[in-house]
C-alpha cells in the first residue's frame, strides 16, 4: 500500500513501517489544552441541559411539573456524564505496541 505524500522512506512505492502508519492514523491527547476543551465543552453541555430544563419548567410548568424536570436533567446528568468519562478515557490510552 501506498501512503499519502509526506510519509514513507525516500520515496519509495512499496510503504512505509509500522511508525508511518501510526503517525498517519494520529495520535493520543496528551496535552492538557484539550482535556480543558473536553472539560468546557461538557460543562457548557450540562449549562444548556440544565437551561432547557428551567426553561421547560418555568414557561410551561402544566407541561413540565418540577419533580418531572428534576428527574430528567439527573438522567441527562448521568449520561452526559458517561460520555464525557467515555471521552476522557479514550483520549488517555496509550499507545500499545505488541
């Protein structure tokens, strides 16, 4: 297989090693600018939950009675949540080399 211009040895048709590929693929997170995104992103996530939440219990309290709003952003909440520690997770594995 031939990889894209910019990686392999010299030119060559015939690929590159084990290295290349992994360079090419990407790598892991390891800088703590993106784990502060990641943090950002789900605290603005979990702030617009929680704001449709209040909005959907003080506009339209006959529609969205207050323990029905609670119990929807908890379970907003724990998914949300699972996501996020999903995301963290993956983003902090390392790289396993046989």
């Amino acid at each position: 297989m031939t990889l894209p211009k910019g990686y392999g040895t010299g030119g060559r048709k015939e690929g590159g090693g084990r290295d290349e590929y992994e360079k090419m693929i990407g790598h892991r997170v390891e800088s703590s600018f993106w784990r502060r995104i990641y943090i950002f992103g789900f605290a603005l996530c979990w702030a617009a939950t929680a704001g449709g939440v209040y909005v959907g219990v003080t506009i339209y309290p006959w529609a969205y009675p207050l323990p029905s709003g609670l119990y929807a952003l908890s379970v907003l909440t724990v998914i949300e949540a699972l996501g996020f520690l999903f995301i963290i997770k993956i983003t902090g594995e390392k790289l396993h080399r046989p």
